[in-house]
C-alpha cells in the first residue's frame, strides 16, 4: 500500500471513531465545558453539521428531529468516498 494510501486510511479512522465515541459519550451528561468532547465536537462539527442541515431541511427530516441520523450518514458516505479515493490510486 503507497504511503498516500496510508495516510488517507488512517484518517478516516481517526474520524470513523472520532463520530463514533461522539456518538457514545451523547448518551452521557458531559459537561459542554469538558476538554475532550470540546476536541471531538471541533473535529467532526465541520463534518456532521452540514448533513443535519440537509437532513432538516429534506421532506422527511422535520419528523426525524429527535433522532440525528447525520453520524450514520457521515460514516456511510465517509467510507464510500474513502473506498473511491483508494480505488483511485491502486
């Protein structure tokens, strides 16, 4: 595997389990003060903010508010263009 390919596998997984363990600790009461889920939301807001907003704004996402579906489709989508990416340079 080149050294490209490597690196574009790694950050994935670095964002993968970065949404994931944000999904996680959602489920605990964190202060919002707190220095680790202030450095997981800095790293997958840019990211999972976007497709909520797409989600709301979409016929079926004002029913779907109190569910946010958005790390599911960020995940989805991440490891689809990470499979095109590393299809590309093999």
């Amino acid at each position: 595997m080149s050294i490209a390919a490597e690196v574009i596998v790694n950050f994935v997984n670095i964002l993968y389990y970065a949404i994931l363990i944000r999904c996680i600790l959602s489920w605990f009461p964190i202060d919002n003060n707190n220095p680790i889920k202030k450095f997981l939301y800095s790293i997958t807001e840019p990211i999972l903010g976007p497709i909520r907003n797409m989600v709301y704004r979409s016929p079926i996402g004002g029913s779907m508010r109190m569910l946010d579906f958005s790390p599911v489709i960020a995940l989805l989508l991440i490891s689809g263009i990470e499979q095109i990416v590393l299809g590309m340079l093999r």
